[in-house]
C-alpha cells in the first residue's frame, strides 16, 4: 500500500507566503482537514501540515494549483529526505520515491525562488539527468499520463523535499516559473505579463479561437504600449487608451490606434472582443470599471492586472474576485473568471476572464502590424 501523503508544499513569491498560507488554510477548510500551516518570511515556500493520515489524504485529493491564486506551485508532500549523502543523493532520492510509484514523466527538480533557493538552481539543474536515468532504470517512469507526476524539492544541499502531484494539478513548468519566447520588440517589460497570462491562465483553446485577426481589443492604461503591441502581434485591432504616449513598436504599429483619453470614462463606439486593463490604480476603483464592462456583457475576453495595497492583499483579491462574478451574474454573462500571482507580477495579481460562449464573428481581415527593417 501507497504511504499515506503528510501535507502539501507551495512555492510561491517571495514576500506573499502569509497569502499563500491563508489560501491553503482555506483549502484544507473546505475539506474538512485538520493542518496548520508553517510560514517563514520571504522564504517563496509555505508547508501545509495535515494533522492525521486522513486530512492528508483529503488534502492530496483536492490540492490544485490552479486553484489558489498566490501558489506558483502545489505539490503534495510525501517524505521529506534529510542529510543526503554528497556523492550519492539520486540513490536516495530514488529509494524515498520507489514506494509512491511508479510515475508519469517528467520528474520537476524544484526550488524556492529566495535567494538560498536561487543558489540551489545549479543542484536542482544537475539532478535532473541522473535522477530521469535512475528512476527510469527501477521502473519507476512510466508513460501513462493518468500516473501521479514525482516532483523533488531541494530545501537545501542535503535536504529534499519528495512530492506528487495528480495529472493537471500542478504546474508543469519546474517552481512554477513557465519559459516563453517573449515578443523582441515589445515597447515594455509589461509585455512579459500579458504573454505570461495568455499562455498560463486561459486556457489556450480560447487564445486561439478568440484572439487573432479580425479581432478588435480594447487596452486601457496602455502606454507605453506592451500590451498593445502583443495584441496587435496576434492579429487584433487594438484601441489603445492612455494620456501617455506609445514607444516605439506600438507606436508605429498601423493596427494599434492610441486614444489620449480617461480609461475609466472611455467607451468603444463599436462593439470589441477583448478588454485588457493595466491601470495603476486602487484594485477597488479598477475592479469598478471591469465590473461596468461585465454587466454590458458584451466581451469574449478579459485580462486585466491589479495593483496590490501594501496590507489585506488576500481580502483585496477576493473583494475583487466576488464583484466581478456578482457583474456577470447581474449582466448574465457566463464565463470562468481566474486570479493568478504570475512569474512576472510584482506586487500585483493578474486576472482573466473568458466567455462560455463559444465561436465569434471574425470581422473583415484588419490591416497587418507593419515590422520596420532594421539598417
Ligand atoms: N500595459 C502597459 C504596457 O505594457 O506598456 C503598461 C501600463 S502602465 C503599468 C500603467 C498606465 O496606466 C500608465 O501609462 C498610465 O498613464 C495609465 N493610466 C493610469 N490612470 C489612467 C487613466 N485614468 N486613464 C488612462 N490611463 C491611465
């Protein structure tokens, strides 16, 4: 028989670890588990405790990452292996695992995103071959995606974490950290977000099918012009709405037209498909002016980042999260709505939101991005 699991780990950004706590805390609620949550400051890792075999196992049934919005990545703790022998820590690593396989490929060496963690990246990189080649030779790698995935913590040089996650529970990306090929051109690092939440918080089936040419987007706070360029990259038409000016690609972009207006007073004259906010302002106001665009119900997609108060960040998120679903269900618009901390987030959360309705009317093919050649 499996071991039972003893809690669950979440990486997570430095400095939100209380946050994280309070969700965990949160999930373990809704089953019925009895843990406690261990919190270090700024260590980018909180550790749910269960108290008994049995709030374990509830916890290990219902842990998802995508379901917390400070977790990166969500892990169910199986054993923790302590004073790893220098020359010999895949051997070890490789018994701690052997009674909860065998697994789905591929084995995820993690770290904390602290300064120790960092440090711990070259270890973590270098366990990854021999680890695959060992587990592999005890049978312990199998090619069956309904297997539990084998992910290995490093705490420190000699102390690992062994974990699992079920199929699609946890991120697939190592610490939760995805790597993407980021637009070269992009006016801004806040490009980084909009990619990051394209490719990690909707799914990718509403990408494809809702962004692309024939699309119009709606960009408020938009300067200097990420965001917009990464639309307009795709193939949309972008109203761009900032007083501030464009930079660069975004600014010569034939297909991003820029409205030096107020984005909470600015409205479309024709319908659009997608609304994407980077205001810097209070999260109550910002969520204010998603909430009036809900309720008109009349968007297929919506990514917007919120600005986060220096306190009460978790209650922020969630005040957040219960106004914009009360504007769906007021303007009667189904669709899934999720709030992610993202890599590329500061003191900030991203959200997004997407129709249940599927297909759209593609408009007339607009005019493509013009790409000046370099001298
Ligand atoms: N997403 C942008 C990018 O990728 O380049 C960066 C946006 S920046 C973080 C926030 C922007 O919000 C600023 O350019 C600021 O001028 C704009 N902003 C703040 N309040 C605004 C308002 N009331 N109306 C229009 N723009 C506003």
């Amino acid at each position: 028989m499996t071991p039972a699991p003893v809690g669950l780990l979440a990486l997570t950004r430095p400095g939100f670890e209380v946050e994280c706590a309070t969700e965990l805390e949160a999930l373990a609620a809704a089953v019925a588990a009895r843990a406690t949550a261990r919190v270090e400051p700024h260590s980018g890792r909180v550790m749910l405790e269960a108290a008994d075999a049995r709030s374990a196992e509830r916890l290990a049934a219902r842990a998802g990452v995508d379901e917390t919005v400070f977790a990166r990545q969500l892990v169910v703790v199986r054993t923790v292996v302590r004073d790893l022998p220098r020359g010999a820590r895949v051997e070890a690593l490789v018994d701690a695992a052997a009674a909860h396989g065998p697994f789905a490929g591929p084995v995820l060496v993690e770290h904390a995103d602290d300064d120790s963690g960092r440090r711990l990246a070259g270890l973590a990189n270098a366990l990854v071959a021999p680890l695959t080649g060992a587990l592999g030779r005890a049978g312990l790698l199998v090619e069956d995606p309904a297997r539990h995935r084998l992910h290995v913590v490093v705490l420190d040089t000699a102390t690992c974490v062994v974990a699992t996650s079920a199929p699609g529970r946890a991120s697939p990306w190592p610490g939760g950290v995805p790597r993407l090929r980021l637009p070269g051109r992009a006016p801004s690092r806040s490009a980084r977000k909009l990619e990051e939440a394209l490719a990690c918080l909707l799914p990718p089936a509403v990408v494809e099918r809702e962004l692309g040419p024939g699309t119009v987007a709606v960009d408020l706070g938009a300067a200097p012009g990420g965001w917009s360029w990464v639309l307009a990259s795709r193939g949309a038409r972008v109203i761009a709405v900032d007083r501030g000016p464009l930079k660069g690609a975004a600014a010569e972009a034939p297909s991003i037209e820029h409205r030096r207006v107020d984005a909470f007073t600015f409205r479309p004259e024709a319908r659009v498909d997608w609304l994407v906010c980077d205001v810097v302002d209070k999260p109550a106001r910002v969520t204010e002016l998603l909430a009036g665009w809900l309720r008109e119900g009349r968007l297929r997609a919506m990514v917007f980042n919120l600005k986060l108060p220096m306190r009460q960040r978790h209650a922020a998120v969630e005040a957040c999260r219960a106004r914009l679903e009360a504007a769906t269900a007021a303007g009667a618009v189904e669709g899934t709505l999720r709030l992610k901390q993202l890599f590329h987030d500061r003191e900030e959360v991203t959200g997004a939101w997407w129709s249940a309705e599927r297909g759209r009317a593609r408009r007339a093919t607009p005019r493509p991005v013009r790409r000046r050649r370099r001298s």
